[in-house]
C-alpha cells in the first residue's frame, strides 16, 4: 500500500492513479502537519501573514479582522471557483489530489489535519472532484483548478462517483465523509500551488513513456519488414556517441530483434567480394533516416522524458505554495514557490518530444504506404485488388492531419506570459495549460501510432512473415490481429484505429 510520508515517486502515483491501490498516511505526517498548524496558528497573532489576516493578491493591503478571517478562506475558495471548457479527466484529477496532498503534508503550509484526512478519503473512496481545464494561469499556482477541489473539500461543488456527475453534499452524505475544518488559512493552502500542472504532467509522463515503447516496438518492427541491415543498431556504433539514450534505444531495438530472421549482417551481402563487378546496387545501401537513425531520433526523446520526470517529482516533493510555514526556524517567509516555471517548461519539452515521435511514426507509415520508396509493398499496403480496392489509403490521411496537428500544438506556453491580476501577477507561467496541451499531443500521437501498428501488421500480412518476425514483434502481430482481421476489401476503419489505439493506450509492450 503506497504511504504519504513526504515523498512521493512516479511508482506511488503509478499504484494509485492506475492501480487504485489505497492510500495511507505515516502518522508522524499528522503530527507535522499538526505541528506547523498550530505554530502558525500562534505566531500569526499580532503579526501580518498573508492570507492569513490580509486580503489576497494586489488586496493584500487590506487587513482582515480577526472575526472574519475564516469567512476570508471560503470566500476566496467559492469566487475563485471558476472553472470552465471542459471537465479534467478523474485519472489527472486524481494525480493533482496525490500531489496536493503530499506537498501539504511536508509541514510547511499550516493547514488542519482535517484537509490531510479529508483528501486521503476521496482518494480512497474513487470521489473525484469536478475541475475544469480552462482557468489556470500558473503563478500563483493553479488557483482556479486547485479552488475547484478545495470546494469540494468543504463539501461544496461537484464530484464524478461511480461513474455519475454529483453534487459533493449527497455523495459526502452517503459515503460518511466529513468536510475539512477550515480554521486559519485552509483555502489559501489548498489553492496555492503547483499541484493540478504537476499532476496532470506526472500522468503525461506515464502515458508518454508507454507510447515510446511502442514506437520502438513499430521501429523494431519495420527494420524486419525491410530486411534492413542491423549495424545502425550495434552496440559498437552507437557507443561511439556518449548520449545514454541513443544508447538505450538500441539496446532496446537489438532486444526486440534478438531471435528475428529477417534482419541482415552487412557483411553478409556488401562486405564481399561478389560485389566487384556491379556499377549499380538495386538494393539501398543505406536505409531511409526514418529507419536507420531510430536511435538519435528517439534517444533525446528519452533523455528529456527522464529529466521530465525528474523534475516534476521535485516539484511533487516541494513546498509550493506561499507563505511557507518554518517551525524548525519559528519564522514564516512569504515568496513565490507557488510560480509554475519549471513544470511549464517541462511540459514544452515533453510535447515537443512527443510530437517528434508522432512525426517519425508517420514518416515510418508513409514508407511502407510508397512501394516506390520500400520497393517490397503494394500501395497503401493494399491485400485486395490495386485500383478497386484502397487498403490504408484513407487512414493515412488521419495520421498526417493528427501529426500536423501537433506540430502546431507544439509552440511553448512557457513563454506566453499574459499580466493579470491588476499585475501583480505581471509574469506568470502558463503551466496548466501547457500540461493540458502536453496530454493532447499525447493522445494524437497515439492515434498516429494505432495507425501505423495496423499498416505494420497488414505488411507482414502481405509478405506472409508473421512466422518469421521476432518473437516481440509476433506479440504485437498477436495483439493487433484480436483486434483487426486481416482484410482485403475495404472496411470501416475508423473503429479499428480507435480500438487499437485503447488498445496502447492502455497496456504497456512488454
């Protein structure tokens, strides 16, 4: 069972968000919550803390008095409550609750055990809150997003149970779930913060990680179908660059195709001296980019989604919102932590990395749709009848405007920068929305690669090699083929791709 004792990694995230294991918190993370809420508690008499006794943002020279500054926490959750576009999805709801909760339980908030024990329930119980995608601008954090859960937190707002869209009152009713206490700065601490961008990011990280498996397992795969010569894999070239993820992509490439028959030795064919009276090879020497340099396309690829994921676990495991509560120093210090820059930029990075992979896809697709270009495939890999019937044509349009897409999607947020907040907010990071434009990309670039695993399994169809592929490539045949037949005359294809690309989404290539 994952434990909320301060630090968190993408396997309790994993457990949780995928797995829905159920959560627990260390006790000792109860007692420095405790801990920081009552120092605050204390130190904030006769002093000016913000958002504890003053009002918020640029009217935070407005003192609050002492009768009213618990009215001051649900006012500010209630008008910041305003969401709108679409609802987020339960899966990054519930990886912004994980973050938020664990980033709260490090002490340096203030904030009632209650919105630890609170939080920790509706995870357990599957009760997500309704958040909506636009509203977030990232500097202050995601404080529409975040105000949405912090509603429901008070047992306002709307949740999704068991499938339903529900009032929070009825369903905090019927599961016996209590709403936090809110006595000193319960709405502040939960709006401030980077916990929905990061959330959103850590399942982006996920889902991006799966679908580089099988853009390696569709690359593997197609270094087959072409019988392409295998040294653009070897260890000893790619060792001669120092970047460790061109080098893992190989090693992963070299594992897939370890028991296949169709891959060639170069020095079985060109290094011998058959070839010295021919002036021109029908065969290509070399094989396209798209084929041949899968492993410097890739590897920046996984270099910067490890890093991605790097530092959106820091970000995970860091105080970030604002003032931040030191009971070790006895001091409160008020800044910026709640400043989404890092997780901004890394969700452009991760994008833009993601859209390459879903261009390379495409580039592979269009090779095996050109006979011109692979010389081995009828057009559009068609099985049926050339002229009468069209094979993968029409899809290939779907996975070029999908890749285009992208490709525009792909321009950063990070340096988008809109003042707001009668400027006090004067540079902000965009970060929400550049994780939500991440997750789109994502999902296109599934598309793109659902796409070419099909036109990947029609040429080994036609070339009648499933018996000859690797053994990983016959598992991905096997996959495929429960949910595409093999088809000659043309068929709907629309439910397919969409099956298969559930069908990656969803699993990982082992």
């Amino acid at each position: 069972m994952p434990e909320i004792k301060g630090k968190l990694g993408i396997e309790e995230f994993y457990s949780v968000i995928f797995d829905n294991e159920s959560l627990s918190v260390d006790q000792e993370v109860i007692k420095t919550a405790q801990d920081s809420h009552d120092f605050l508690k204390e130190f904030s008499k006769n002093k000016v803390i913000y958002g504890v006794n003053t009002g918020f943002g640029p009217m935070a020279q407005y003192k609050i008095k002492d009768s009213e500054t618990l009215q001051l926490q649900y006012n500010l959750i209630r008008s910041h409550a305003s969401g709108t576009g679409n609802p987020i999805p339960e899966k990054h709801v519930r990886a912004a609750m994980l973050a938020r909760l664990n980033t709260l339980s490090l002490g340096n908030s203030g904030v009632h055990v209650s919105v630890i024990e609170t939080m920790t329930s509706l995870i357990n119980k599957n009760i997500t809150p309704l958040i909506y995608e636009h509203g977030g601008v990232g500097a202050s954090g995601d404080l529409v997003q975040l105000a949405h859960l912090a509603l429901v937190l008070i047992g306002e707002g709307e949740v999704f149970y068991k499938g339903e869209r529900r009032p929070t009152a009825e369903v905090f009713e019927q599961e016996g779930v209590k709403p936090i206490k809110v006595e000193l700065r319960e709405g502040l601490g939960l709006i401030n913060g980077t916990s929905v961008m990061t959330g959103i990011g850590v399942v982006n990280t996920i889902y991006t990680r799966r679908l580089l498996e099988w853009m390696i397992a569709c690359s593997s795969a197609i270094n087959e179908i072409m019988q392409a010569y295998d040294d653009h894999l070897s260890e000893e070239l790619n060792f001669t660059k120092m970047h460790k993820g061109q080098r893992e992509i190989a090693r992963s490439m070299r594992s897939h195709l370890k028991d296949s028959t169709l891959t060639r030795k170069r020095e079985h064919h060109l290094y011998t001296d058959t070839n010295g009276d021919v002036s021109v090879f029908e065969e290509k020497v070399q094989e396209y980019y798209s084929i041949r340099c899968v492993p410097q396309i890739l590897g920046p690829v996984l270099d910067t989604l490890n890093n991605v994921e790097r530092i959106l676990i820091e970000e995970v495991n860091s105080a970030n919102d604002n003032p931040i509560v030191d009971v070790a120093r006895k001091n409160v210090y008020h800044g910026g932590n709640f400043h989404g820059d890092y997780v901004s930029l890394e969700m452009d990075k991760l994008k833009i990395v993601v859209t390459k992979m879903s261009m390379l896809a495409e580039r592979q697709l269009n090779y095996l749709m050109n006979s011109k270009l692979n010389d081995v495939l009828p057009p559009f890999v068609n099985l049926g009848t050339l002229g009468l019937n069209f094979g993968m044509q029409g899809v290939q349009f779907t996975a070029t405007s999908t890749t285009a897409e992208n490709q525009m999607l792909s321009n950063p947020m990070y340096v988008h920068s809109i003042p707001n907040n009668n400027d006090n907010q004067d540079i902000v990071s965009m970060g929400t929305n550049a994780a939500l434009i991440t997750k789109k990309v994502i999902e296109n670039a599934f598309e793109v690669i659902a796409i070419e695993m099909i036109t990947v399994v029609q040429a080994i169809e036609y070339l009648d090699a499933k018996d000859k592929v690797s053994t990983k490539t016959k598992k991905m045949y096997d996959a495929v083929r429960k949910i595409v037949p093999p088809f000659k005359e043309d068929t709907i294809m629309y439910p397919y791709v969409n099956q298969v690309k559930d069908f990656i989404t969803n699993h990982k290539n082992k």
